[in-house]
C-alpha cells in the first residue's frame, strides 16, 4: 500500500469526528442553524462515504487509483448537491461586508450583526 492510502485509512476517522464535533457545538444555536446543522450532517455523510471507500480499497487490496475515481464521485456528490451541503458563507449576504467565525457557521441568515440584529444569541449555560 503507499502511503496516502494508509494515511487516508488512519486519518478520515478524525475528519469525521471533527465534523460531528462541529455538529454537536450547533446544537447550542439550534433556532439559528437548523441548514447548517443539517449541511454538517450531510457532510458527515460524505466523510464516512469517502471513509468507506478507503477502507474497501485496502481491505481487498485493490490498486491505489482506484481512490481517484472515488474520491472524485463523494466530491461530486457534493457539488450537486451543494445549496444543502456548503451553505456557510464569508461575507453578509445584504451588505458584503466580513462575517465573523460563529455567523459562518452557527447562524442561517448568514448576515452580519449590523444588517440582522433579531438574531439573539443562544443561552448561556
């Protein structure tokens, strides 16, 4: 085997957790993010497809190209797809301007503070 496969077969399993992890911390702004924390599901999905892939690869030891054409169709699969599985974005939606870290992933209305300022802030615990 070389060693990207075996690097992809040891490392996809903390992409996948990192995701879910990303997952768990939306819960907290449940009313703000249901796409997002349905975007982090379906790209969830996508790792443990892609995870799956490799490991069948080496598992019966099938030639290491293989993993292009593979890769290539998760990667796809997500591009089709990708109002539902990339709605993060960088800049507010109504005025352009630069959003922070928690609007890019915890809150749908991907706008700054400035143009929506309705959006309350979760519950401190």
């Amino acid at each position: 085997m070389h060693p990207i496969t075996l690097f992809l077969q040891k490392n996809l399993f903390y992409l996948l957790l990192a995701v879910l992890a990303l997952n768990l911390f939306q819960r907290r702004y449940q009313k703000a993010s249901e796409r997002k924390r349905l975007a982090t599901l379906y790209l969830a999905m996508l790792v443990l497809a892609w995870m799956i892939l490799v490991i069948v690869v080496v598992a019966f030891h099938w030639p290491d190209w293989l993993l292009i054409p593979f890769t290539l169709a998760v990667a796809s699969v997500g591009v089709i797809f990708r109002r539902h599985t990339f709605p993060f974005r960088l800049r507010c939606a109504r005025c352009g301007g630069s959003l922070d870290s928690k609007r890019i992933l915890f809150y749908d209305s991907n706008a700054c503070e400035r143009c929506d300022p309705q959006q309350e802030p979760p519950p401190r615990l």
